[in-house]
C-alpha cells in the first residue's frame, strides 16, 4: 500500500519511549471521492515506532461497492518491508521483482523492498468486503540496501488455551514462523471467545503493540477498543489479555527498539534529506520512462497502465525532529 497523503509528514523515527499508552487512530483516505478510508495508528509523532514496526493502517470491513475497494497503482519503496494480512477479500499484487500474487486471508505476503522497488495493489473482482491491515517495518541501516524481494507464507493455526493464535513473524506461544526479518520482529493473529483470558510469555527485550481489529481487549488493566493499538514498552517478560462479552481479534506487534533515527517521508526511509529527494528524483525519472530494468526500481509489470507520482517536497528541509 502506498502513502497516498499529498502532504506527508517528514517523520524523524527514535528518542525517548513513552509509558504504557493507548494509541487512538486518525482516518485517511486512499485517493478521491469515493476512497477506501484506513485508520493509522503508527506512524503519529508521540508513537513513530514499536520495535521496526513503523506504519500500521487498518481498514474495513468496507463493502468495495461503496468504497471502490483497494485500488492502488504503481508505486516506490525504500528501506522497509511491507506486510499485507487480510481478514475479509482478496487482493492482486504485482513488483517489479516479477512477483505476481493474490493476498488472502489468514495468509501473510511480505515484500522487502531494500534499495528500492515498486507494486500495485488492487481488490479483486470477486471481493464484496475488503476488511485488513497493512504493516511497514524498518530496514536496519546495515540491511538498507539489500535486493527487493517476495515472500509468502500461511501460517498454521495452533489453540492455545482456547485461542486461535496465527504467528506469521518471529515466535510465540510454541509456533514460529520461517519468513525472514532484518531486525527481531513479531506479527501474530489472535482470535478470542467472549471474556476469555490469556497469558502469553514474551520477550522481555521487545516492545509490543495490540492492535484491536474487533471487540475489546484489556491488557495489563487497560482496555482498547476495535481501531486502537495499545502500547507497552520494553519490561514485562508476559501479556495478559481479557476479551470483551463479545469476543475479540487482534494483532500483536512487537520487536526490539529500533535503536535508530531514520527519516520517513511519502512511502521511502532513508538517513538524510538528501538521501530521500535522490529517491523522490530517481522515482519520477524512472516513472517518466515506464521503468527501468537498471534503475533503482526495476522494470514496471506489462500489467501496468498507471503509477502513483511521488508528492512535491516540503518547501523546509527535511531535518530531524526530536
């Protein structure tokens, strides 16, 4: 999915870490009148990072009649790996790794996007309801630069205590998943009956955040709802999760601290100003010529009969912010 905000905010991601906090969600639209709306938690400037978990939007259900659905042309990244995890619908995506590939639910694709690459996402024709999420994680700048690539996986469902638990990054709870991360990281499904209570051991070393996708969860006393995420630093080596009377589905994030600053403008991470309008440059260079089998992007899919230009830079600088 793409940052489709004609405005975005410069985001300097690091620095000090809060207490336990709820994280409540701000609506932005995916395109013109008729726009898929997401509900982002991550990034915001008080919370830019869980780990390298840095951007989380969740959207639906949306009737795809009413919303148009998911319809994303092509478009960049860099530094970052993208995770799509589905409740409801399908969608088609395509890179220009060639990687061509339906996204279903309970089913994870993961796209590393390294020095650069670029893809489309599209709801598919037989899809009523689009209900989703979609995550970035950062690259550490040791792994910046590595090639664009493509996975897929559909993690097993495993019960614990009465709970339906999918792991589709890192470890829990037993099950680990054999995708690889640049950075420790944890992404897992978790489906609970009404008023259900589950205690889960953790890594002590992560921060973790419990998105709600719907009903209520409580986690150590503090409740949130479908659409929150709720925040816990570094420390407890467990999580106590209660469900609400009517159940409840989340995800739970989580990874070390980052221990980096990094820039986030539009969809690229990078280091510097510089750094980020080369990208910008090199995008719409690219974008002008159809793709470029040697450029930083790659060559665009046949497939392809628009991409996404990248917004104008900020009049200021972009320079930390602390």
């Amino acid at each position: 999915m793409s940052n489709v905000e004609v405005a975005p905010e410069e985001l300097v991601c690091g620095g000090d870490r809060a207490a336990v906090e709820l994280v409540q969600p701000r609506d932005v639209p995916l395109g013109g009148p008729r726009a898929m709306t997401v509900r982002r938690t991550l990034p915001r400037r008080a919370r830019s990072l869980i780990g390298a978990w840095c951007f989380v939007d969740h959207y639906g259900p949306n009737r795809v009649a009413d919303t148009g659905g998911m319809n994303v042309p092509g478009h960049p990244h860099t530094g970052l790996q993208t995770v799509s995890w589905l409740f409801e619908g399908e969608i088609e995506h395509r890179d220009t790794t060639g990687a061509h590939a339906v996204v279903r639910p309970g089913e994870l694709n993961l796209m590393t996007a390294g020095h650069g690459i670029a893809h489309s996402e599209f709801s598919t024709p037989d899809t009523d309801v689009l209900h989703g999420v979609q995550l970035w994680a950062v690259l550490p700048s040791a792994h910046r630069g590595i090639d664009p690539a493509f996975e897929h996986y559909a993690p097993p469902r495993a019960e614990v205590d009465g709970c339906a638990v999918r792991v589709f990054l890192g470890s829990l709870a037993g099950a680990t998943s054999p995708v690889p991360t640049w950075s420790p990281l944890l992404g897992a499904e978790i489906v609970l009956p009404e008023g259900a209570r589950l205690t889960l051991p953790v890594d002590a070393g992560f921060e973790h955040g419990v998105l709600v996708d719907t009903g209520s969860v409580t986690v150590h006393a503090t409740t949130a709802v479908s659409g929150e995420l709720l925040y816990l630093p570094p420390g407890p080596g467990s999580l106590q999760v209660r469900a609400g009377e009517a159940g409840a589905r989340l995800l739970l994030l989580g990874g070390e601290p980052l221990g980096e600053r990094i820039v986030m403008w539009w969809n690229f991470i990078g280091a510097s100003h510089e750094e980020i309008a080369g990208y910008r440059e090199q995008w719409q260079a690219e974008r002008a010529a159809g793709g470029a089998a040697d450029g930083r992007f790659g060559p665009f899919p046949q497939a392809w009969d628009a991409t996404l230009p990248a917004p104008p830079l900020p009049n200021a600088r972009l320079t930390p912010r602390e």
